[in-house]
C-alpha cells in the first residue's frame, strides 16, 4: 500500500478528517508530510481527542526504532482498540511485548514502538502480507472513533437539555 491508497481509503469513510500539515499552515515543521485522521463529522480538529490513525514519514525524537529515515519509508499506526491489539500482538496492551518483533520490519503488523502501552499497532510500508489487516484495523479504528465521538455528543447533547 502507499501512503496516497492509505489516504484514499480512510477518505472513504464517512465523517473523517484528513489533516496534513504543510508549511505555512501553522504546523509544527517536524510533522510536515506526515498524516492524520480524526473522526469530526464537523470538519474541525477535535480539541481533546487524538486521531484514530496517522501516517509518518520520519523519525520523531523517542521514536526512531522503525527507522523511517530509509528510504521510500513510513510508518502506519493504528489505534484499533484492545481486542485488535491482543489478537495482533498476543499480549494486552499495557503488558510488557511478549515478542521480540523488530519495529523496523516492513509489511508487519507490531504493537507501536512508542504507544503500544495505550494499544496501537503499527505497520511500517504495508504491503501483500498486510494490506487487507491494515485495512481492516484503520476500518476498526474509524467505528471505535466514531462511537467515542457520538456517545460524547450524546452526554452533551443531554447536559445541555437538562439545564
């Protein structure tokens, strides 16, 4: 898969927001190139949650075990929620990994090298092996997403009605 596929297919499910910084938009220069998807049926960046999925081009400081200053190199990371991270990795999230996977393996799917303590996988140039499991986990990423999204609105809608 590339990263254009990747954008594309998270494109197509309803309510997301693509954002890729750029500069002159305001963005920090480190996450130039790289992308983010939020659920925001408004089209704004939500304020207190994070995106369900993004996709780096680089290496960020703490973060260089995938070696994504290769090149040709990114990384997908995927929050799909506790069971996909057990069924993927074989271990809950917070425990520590019972696998030695190599983060920097291509085409793989591994719990974050960073952020798989709060249960997100990863998978660095996805390809054969893993297109249809990335496809699957961004699919699961976007209903859990969503499903936070509308029970928030749902206690807010009913905060405001009772006042």
């Amino acid at each position: 898969m590339t990263i254009d596929e990747i954008i594309g297919f998270v494109d197509g499910l309803d309510g997301v927001l693509i954002v890729s910084p750029a500069p002159g938009d305001g963005s920090p220069e480190i996450s130039w190139g790289d992308t983010f998807f939020y659920y925001s049926p408004d089209g704004v960046i939500p304020a207190t949650t994070q995106p369900f999925a993004t996709v780096v081009t680089k290496n960020y400081p703490g973060d260089e075990a995938s070696r994504l200053d290769r090149p040709d190199t990114f990384r997908v990371n995927i929050s799909a929620g506790k069971e996909a991270f057990i069924r993927w990795t074989g271990h809950a999230p917070r425990e520590p990994a019972a696998t030695g996977a190599d983060p920097s393996a291509a085409d793989t799917v591994i719990a974050h090298p960073v952020y798989g303590t709060a249960g997100w996988l990863a998978v660095v140039n996805p390809g054969s092996r893993t297109e249809a499991a990335t496809r699957e986990l961004l699919s699961t990423a976007y209903r859990l997403a969503r499903s936070r999204y509308e029970r928030r609105a749902g206690v807010d809608q009913s905060r405001s009605s009772a006042r």
